[in-house]
C-alpha cells in the first residue's frame, strides 16, 4: 500500500537553523524536497565519503586474521595503536580514542599510505618500461656521456634500421656497438645525424634502475603489509561512514534552505520544504509548536515530486529485499504490486531453479541463517529465501528433478511423491508420455501469464472510474482469446491436439471483440469520439497491441525453457562424474566435477532468476497494470535513532 502523504513548508528564523535540523532530524519524518543546492561545509563533507570509501577499498583485498578480533575496539584498553592509526607514540589506546578523533585520523592515515603506494606503482611502471629501452644498451654511466658533451666531445646513441643503417652517408663518424638482423646500434662522434633523432639517455644506469626497482619493491612490502595490518578496522570504517552520512543529510538539508529576501537581518528567516507521511504530520506538528517553527502542510500538486513509501504487512515486506537491491519503486500516484509481485516471484523462482535438491541447500542456508540471528532479529532477507527455498524445493519435488540424477535412478519414494503430470518420472516412459509432460509444463506456462496479466487488468479497473473500464475488460478479452490461439498453435501436438478442449474460434471472436472494446475505450476522458479519434491517431500502436498480446504470453515459457536449461547441465554434470565415481583414483576428481559443476549451475540459476522471474513482473506484468516504476524512495531526514520508517 502506498500512504499518502502531505507536502510541508517549515520556516526557521536563520539564528537556529543548526538547532532546528537537528531536532528535525530527531524527529525523523519529513522527506527534504532535494535541489541542486550545495554549500561549502557540504563540499568538505563529501570530500570526507570519498577519502573514507578510499580508505575502505584499500583493505577490501585484505581479511582479517583469525587471531586478531573483529572489532578493535573491543580490545582491551592499554592496547597501542600507534603504529596503525598515527596516534602519538605515548597515547594508549582506549574506546575513546577510537571514537570520534580517532577515526578521521585512521582515514587520513590509510589515504596517505594508499597515496604513497599509488606514486611508487608509478614510479616502478616508469622505471620498468626505461629498463626496457635501454637495456639493449647494456650497462652504461650516462652522467659519461654528459661530461664528454661539456668538454666539447658530444657523444650520440643511435638505434637504427638496417635499412637506414645502410644508407648513412660515408661522412657520418661511428662506433657499431651492437648489431641484428633488424637494427644496428651506434655511437655517433662529434654531431647528431641530421633528420634523425638520437637516443635519449636515461637518468640513470642499468644497474642504477635495478638498485631502485629493488628498491620500491621492497617499499611497497612494507606498505601492503601495513595495509594488510588495518584489515581489521573495517568497523571503525563503517561507523565513519554512517557518520559521514548523516552530516550529509543534515548539510544537504541545510543548503536546501532558502531564505527569504526584504527582511531585516535581525529577523531573517528561511524555509525548508519536503513532504510527510499523512500519519507522520501530527508528529511533526508537536515538534513544530515545541520548537516555534511555522508550519504549512497541503495535499501535494500533480506536478510535484512526491516521494513513495509503501507499507505492508510482514508477509509481503519480505519482497523488500528484492525491490531495494533493484532499486524500483512504484510513483505515487501508481499502484503498489508488492504482494502480486511477491507472489508470482515465489512461483517463478521454484520453476526456473527447478531442483529440489537445490532448494533443499536454499532452505538449509535460510534455517541456519535464521537460527544464529533469531535473537538479535532475523534479517528480511533470510526469511525471503525461506520462502523461496520451499517454493523450489516444491516445485522440484513435485517434478521428480533431484541435482540433475535421472529420475528412474532415484529412490522409489522420490518418484511416487512426484506430480505425474509434470513429472521427469512419467516422461522416462516413453516419447509420447514425455511430450504430453512437456505440453503440461508449456500450459501451466501460459495460464500463469493469463492469470497475472489478467490480474494487471482487474487492478487496473479497480482505480477507473469511468468507461475506460471498458477498455481494460477488452484488453482482458484480448489476452484470454490470445491464450486459447497460442495452446492450439503452440502447444498442441500429434499426442494431444488441444483444439479439440480450446475451439480456435471463439478465442477469436473474443480476440476481436477485445479489440474493438480496446480501440474505442481505451483513450476514453469523457468523450467517445475523442476517445476514438486518438485510436485512430495511433492506429498502428493499436493493431501492434495485438502482437504485443502475443508476446506477452509467449513471454512466460522462458520459466519453462531456462528451467530445462538447468535441469540439462545438472543432468550433463552427473553424466560426467558418475563414471569417475566408480573408481577409486577418480573418485576426487569426481566430487570436485560435482561440485563445480552444480555450483556453476546453481549460479547461473540465481542469475536466470534475476534476470527472467524480475522481468515477468517488472516488465510483462507491470505494463498490463499500467506501472512504470518512476517513483523515487521516501528517505526521511533522520538521525537513524528513531523516526518514520
């Protein structure tokens, strides 16, 4: 459900400005309506989150040793830690120390460290490409060649061609140093060979740039070992971090306010603008009157920005997860699908993993992962993949498909506890029976796409109140003539043609009948003719719906098709180490195959979930409700104690 919220307008006299975000801040309710203002605190705050990111990708490398704790600053105190944090030499270490002062400190510190690396990585990428070029030379002093050329005796190092070689004028005075079957190296006396340009001399000698490649070597030892030695601070890096962020918030919110002009400086004024959760404004209204803020409060206008929060119960929160790490969100004035979307996901995972075996290590990860943060409170996501392991486990039980093992070969209770329609059990027994499973699969396929596309339309005419209601019972027409059409020509075969339970044409006569309810309803404002008119301005769009109607549907046998992909290497996997098995020198090499290949494969299907099971509903699903996902997040300014969540 999306809760509706209120635009505000709060207006601060500028002498408490600090005062009055920090106590809205704690209050925690009201989403700052962001511009492209910017302040120079704010500058040097975000100058600080990219020095601490710095700091935190230059140990991310790095894990921390097992004799060391987790978290230095549970350590006890007298521990010294100046060599890892620059303190002073005589300053012990305390929890204190590792507070506030300490941590801006370690940041400072780690950027330094990664700086010093950066320009010795440097310095040896230059030293190894001159070592390069000059080491066909051979080892020389160049400060020689300097002090021949101040006593008037020029000496120039050339690299040339044979072909050039060849062609040097007789007048040329030369040493041959070196020679090839591609090139001649000289040392020419007295001037430089016109129209071709010498050898440049390098700073140093061969030996010299040896000495110094030794010796940034040995440098950056010392460096990553330092690094490696600050593994262990990735919590003091973290609680900087969400430090940073919070000063963010407040110097963002800061520079959003506007002052108001023609106002005598004593009195002057500025106001803050954002928007509430409508159960949140009381809240805020106590804060106001507390404080001596002004406050204006207002439904928001169609062409403001307001930010979306959903709210959920348990359940259907549990897509959460899902939602924030593709970062979508329903507009505010669209409708909210969690719990369709949450639904059908569920389906869509059990059919695309399609393994027991694999939603038996999905469940067994969730439930131990449930166990160990039962008291501290179980993390949404672990409960998601609760869900999801039970919807794969089954859907692979009911399909008789256990880590890709033949289905025959199974135990028999495995086998009878399948669904013979759909089941790998019933498709062993012969070429007819195993296209009839197939065509099951196929149609349980489609009727998922006509019963949530269909459901796209019925939410749709729940929010319109008018005959455009019309137009959306065409589109369902539409859909459910399209689903018969596509069973007759899709799905059919020469074991079962389903023309004989779908007659082919009454799903057209509803095609058609959808199409004309479409074409005259679905522009509809008031007016039918209008309504038509802007049909026929997009008469192409409109005879493309009925193409798209297809698609749509056909959209849905990917859940089939990846599904089999999986089973199939999973079944090529054990195919391959199952003779290895049999033999004892093998046998390793067996379970080594086993393990990489399921894990390969268990992978591939966590992608395939991405990337097919989202898009069945970010994309099919959600155009048939008429959702584009453009809404943007309700973020309150919080100091993340309390607040609106």
């Amino acid at each position: 459900m999306i809760v509706p919220m209120k635009k505000v307008c709060l207006v601060v006299q500028d002498r408490n400005q600090n005062e009055a975000l920090t106590k809205l801040r704690e209050v925690g309710v009201v989403h700052v309506e962001k511009t492209n203002a910017t302040s120079d605190r704010l500058a040097k705050v975000l100058e600080r989150k990219a020095a601490t990111e710095n700091a935190i990708g230059l140990i991310q490398p790095y894990k921390v040793p097992k004799d060391k704790p987790a978290d230095v600053e549970t350590s006890p105190k007298g521990r010294r830690i100046s060599d890892r944090v620059g303190l002073e030499e005589d300053q012990p270490y305390s929890v204190e120390a590792v507070n506030t002062p300490t941590r801006p400190h370690l940041v400072d510190l780690m950027v330094g460290l990664g700086k010093d690396r950066k320009t010795l990585e440097d310095r040896q990428v230059f030293l190894a490409r001159e070592r390069s070029r000059i080491a066909p030379w051979g080892e020389f002093d160049p400060a020689e060649f300097k002090g021949m050329a101040a006593l008037g005796l020029p000496v120039f190092l050339y690299e040339l061609s044979q072909e050039v070689f060849s062609g040097l004028s007789q007048d040329v005075r030369f040493i041959k140093l070196a020679e090839d079957k591609s090139s001649a190296h000289l040392m020419v006396l007295d001037a430089e060979i016109p129209g071709i340009t010498p050898f440049q001399l390098p700073e140093k000698s061969l030996s010299k740039i040896d000495e110094e490649i030794a010796e940034i070597n040995a440098k950056l030892g010392e460096l990553e070992e330092r690094l490696k030695g600050f593994a262990d601070r990735r919590p003091v890096l973290a609680k900087e971090m969400a430090s940073i962020k919070r000063d963010i918030d407040f110097e963002t919110a800061k520079a959003e306010l506007e002052q108001v002009e023609d106002v005598p400086p004593e009195l002057s004024f500025s106001y803050l603008g954002g928007y509430v959760p409508a159960e949140d404004l009381g809240r805020l209204k106590a804060a106001a009157a507390e404080n001596g803020w002004a406050l204006m409060a207002d439904d928001p206008g169609p062409e403001d920005v307001v930010p979306t929060k959903l709210k959920n119960n348990k359940l259907v929160s549990l897509l959460n997860p899902l939602t924030d790490f593709l970062e979508v969100t329903p507009g505010y004035d669209e409708v909210d699908i969690s719990g369709w979307f949450l639904l059908f996901f569920v389906i869509f995972f059990g059919m695309i993993f399609g393994d027991a075996g694999y939603g038996f290590i999905i469940l067994a990860i969730s439930l131990i992962g449930i166990f160990k943060t039962m008291k501290k409170g179980v993390p949404p996501i672990l409960r998601l993949m609760l869900l999801l392991g039970i919807s794969n486990f089954t859907w692979g039980m009911l399909t008789c498909t256990w880590f890709g093992v033949e289905a025959t070969k199974l135990p028999a209770i495995l086998q009878k506890i399948s669904l013979p329609l759909i089941s790998n059990v019933t498709s062993a027994k012969g070429i007819a029976d195993e296209e009839i499973v197939k065509q099951n699969l196929m149609i349980i396929c489609f009727t998922l796409a006509l019963v949530q596309l269909s459901v796209g339309h019925i939410i749709s005419i729940t929010r319109t109140k008018s005959l455009k209601v019309l137009g959306e019972i065409g589109s369902m027409l539409m859909i459910a003539g399209m689903y018969g059409v596509i069973l007759i020509l899709i799905a059919s075969n020469e074991y079962r043609n389903l023309a004989l339970y779908v007659p082919l044409m009454p799903c057209v006569y509803m095609l058609g009948a959808g199409f004309v309810l479409n074409f005259v309803f679905s522009s509809y404002e008031g007016s039918i003719g209008k309504s038509i008119l802007e049909s026929l301005k997009n008469i192409i769009s409109m005879i493309l719906g009925i193409a798209n109607v297809f698609s749509d549907i056909m959209s849905y046998i990917r859940l089939w098709a990846v599904g089999l992909a999986g089973a199939a290497i999973a079944s090529t996997v054990v195919t391959m180490a199952g003779p290895m098995l049999g033999h004892f020198i093998f046998f390793i090499f067996g379970i080594l195959l086993l393990v990489f290949g399921h894990g390969l494969n268990f992978v591939l299907s966590v992608l395939s979930v991405l990337v097919h099971g989202v898009r069945l509903n970010t994309l099919e699903f959600s155009g048939h409700v008429g959702l584009t996902w453009a809404g943007s997040p309700y973020r309150p300014f919080s100091d993340g104690k309390g607040g609106s969540k």
